[in-house]
C-alpha cells in the first residue's frame, strides 16, 4: 500500500514516531510530504498538552535513512500525490482546496468530534466537562470535522496527573494512526452533539483548568463508570475501576473499594462497606449493617438481612445486626445470609443455602439451614482439610 506522510521541513517529532511505526510494519510503501514550517509568535503557557514538537532529524535527513522519496505537499506534485493510497497526517499546516482529496487524508484530532474540536482541544474539555478521547478522521475543508473512522475515549484513573492524560492523549493519537487500517476496517462512532470549534485557551482560563482537574475527574469517573440509570446519592465513595451497570442504587454514605463489579438492580444501603476487587451479581441488595471485605462475591439473587424479628408496623431501625462477609468468600445465585452472622475467609456457600450461623475460615455450606459438608481452597477447588489463611 503506497501510503504519503505529511511533515514540515524542518525537524518533527510525531513525523519521527509514525515513519518508525510505520516502516516497522513492513507492508507500506511511504512517500515524506513535505509542507513549510510557519513559525507563530511564542506563548506563554501554564498546561503543555502535547511533546516539544521541533525536534530530532529532519525530513530530508528521515528519508535519506529509510530510503524513502521526499515530496512538497503542493500543486506541482499533484499527480504522484494523487497515486498515494492514503496520506497521514504527521505535520501539517491548512492544506490548499486542490489537494483535499476525499477520503484519502487521514487526521487524528485529539478531542472527540464533532463535540470536542479546534485548537487546545485537550484543556477545553476539561474546561467544559466533556469526555476526553481522540477522533481519527478524513481531512476535509471543516475545521476538525471530516468524516469520522474512529473514536476512542481515554480512560483514566483518579490518581493520575493532567500530564499524565496528556501522555497517554499523545500515545493513543499515534496509535490510532498507525492501526488506520484496522480502524478502517472496524469503524466505532459516537454519538456525539456537534459544539463549535474552539481557539487558543488564555493563560487565566488555563488557570482555571488546573485548579477544577480533581473536580473533573471525579465528575468523569462517575459519568463513566455507573450507567446513566443508576441512581447515586450524596457522600458515595467509589473507587477507581469500579463499574456500576443498569439500574443500581447506592445510598448515602456507602463506600466502595476498587475494581468493582456491580450488576444490574443492586441495591446497596447506607453506610455499607464493600471493599476493593468484589463481584456483586444481578438483583442483590446489600443491607445497611452488612460488610464486604476485599474480593467477596455475591452471585445472582443473593439476600442478606439486617433483621431477625421484623414486622411491617414496628420501626427497628434501631435493632440493626451487623453481618461481615470476610475477604475471599463466595456466596452462591439465592443464598441468603441471615443477619448478625460472620462469613468467614474464602468460605464457599452454596446456591440456594439458608446461612444462619457463623462460617469457619475456607468452609463449604450448603443445604437449608446451611451445615458445612467440607472445606474449599482459596482457588475455590475442594480440598479434604481446612487450608490455612495465606497472611
């Protein structure tokens, strides 16, 4: 395939990182586009979004190492550019009406259009709490909104740094152009509401943008990881990596650790516990006084309570009992955990068991009420003796 990469005369980075991926893969025949370098009147900034771009080899001195031809993206080369099967976007300033071939010019914008579009994409989006990601797209004479091939939205961690995402922006950028052909083959579009392009961000708004970042990341987080069904009341913690799906509600003040798993129509109370890397199935509520330790599951329909003696007309609000699932244990689809009880350490409940007392450490129980009928290894195998708790 006889693929044009457009870059400046003069030394440029991201033309440096696609022609080494590129010639890496071995199945392109690259021509080097080049265009003038125009040098605007340095700014002051206080975020910078993207690498120093201005550095490394040349153009000339590129195609001298690769063996390749290098071209001036222009008129007078219109026919041989005109035989390229698709051209990429490394360096590049506006490219004239004539030589906007449709469909053959390919852009990575790093903002998802046509929502995200224009100059400083990056910090204009944290600005207005829009998602960040990247858009590979055909180069047309719009400002950032030719048709789009593929979208990518950046998923990150509360932890990480605005030069973090920056980063990880810039490296998903070069990805998405070297794997073209694949997204080609393979389009995903977003939705997306068309806003209007944006220009340079001033250094006071830029300001504003450092100063929200842990604001918008946790707004993000939220928006991204519980379905837009699930309803989350004040003072919910959820950590990073946890996903809540259709339908859930968690109430005041719970608290949910890492790389959780929450399915469709789980409840969960107030002030709840759940600790990090747990698996919670569809329809399971978990109870004001109930406590999950670190990677407990809970399979389908599986009921705790937090009452023994409840009835409809008296308040016993008051009478709640604690029950504590330890780290490690299973309970199985239709378990039910009667309160004020301590499952303990990788036990293993059965589907369909009564639990009415406390577990031993690695137990395996079943039946209705639930009696142990022998011990499970962490790895959830049984075994013919209690293992002992790895500390």
């Amino acid at each position: 395939m006889k693929i044009g990469l457009t870059t400046y005369n003069v030394p440029h980075l991201k033309t440096q990182q696609l022609l080494e991926g590129l010639m890496a893969k071995e199945n392109y025949q690259v021509t080097l586009l080049a265009m003038p370098f125009k040098k605007y009147k340095e700014r002051s900034y206080l975020i910078q979004h993207r690498p120093q771009m201005i550095q490394g080899p040349s153009a000339s001195e590129l195609a001298k190492r690769y063996g390749l031809s290098l071209l001036m993206f222009d008129e007078a080369n219109l026919d041989t550019i005109s035989q390229l099967d698709y051209i990429l976007i490394g360096g590049a300033q506006l490219i004239p009406q004539n030589l906007l071939f449709e469909k053959k010019i390919i852009n990575c914008h790093c903002g998802l259009t046509p929502m995200v579009r224009g100059l400083d994409s990056f910090k204009w989006a944290i600005l207005n709490d829009l998602p960040l990601g990247n858009t590979l797209h055909f180069v047309d004479s719009s400002v950032d909104n030719g048709p789009v091939i593929y979208q990518k939205k950046l998923v990150f961690g509360f932890d990480e740094t605005l030069e973090d995402l920056a980063k990880r922006m810039y490296e998903e950028e070069i990805e998405m152009l070297l794997n073209f052909e694949t997204h080609l083959k393979n389009p995903l579009i977003l939705d997306l509401p068309r806003k209007n392009a944006t220009k340079r961000m001033p250094r006071d708004l830029e300001q504003e943008v450092i100063t929200r970042f842990n604001d918008y990341k946790k707004d993000f987080l939220m928006t991204e990881n519980v379905h837009h069904t699930s309803i989350v009341d004040t003072d919910v913690e959820i950590g990073d990596g946890t996903k809540v799906w259709q339908w859930c509600h968690l109430s005041e003040g719970a608290s949910i650790g890492k790389s959780c798993t929450l399915g469709q129509n789980v409840y969960v109370g107030n002030n709840v516990v759940i600790g990090n890397k747990c698996k919670i199935q569809n329809n399971v509520s978990v109870f004001e006084s109930v406590t999950l330790e670190d990677e407990v599951f809970c399979g389908p329909s599986v009921v705790f309570t937090n009452v023994k003696n409840p009835r409809s007309a008296i308040n016993r609000k008051d009478e709640f009992l604690k029950t504590i699932v330890k780290k490690g244990a299973s309970i199985g689809a239709n378990a039910t955990i009667v309160c004020g009880v301590t499952i303990g350490e990788y036990s293993f409940i059965a589907a369909g068991a009564v639990v009415t007392k406390d577990t031993q450490p690695f137990s395996l129980m079943a039946g209705v009420p639930a009696k142990q009928i022998g011990w499970m290894d962490q790895e959830g195998n049984r075994v013919s003796q209690q293992p002992k708790i790895d500390i």
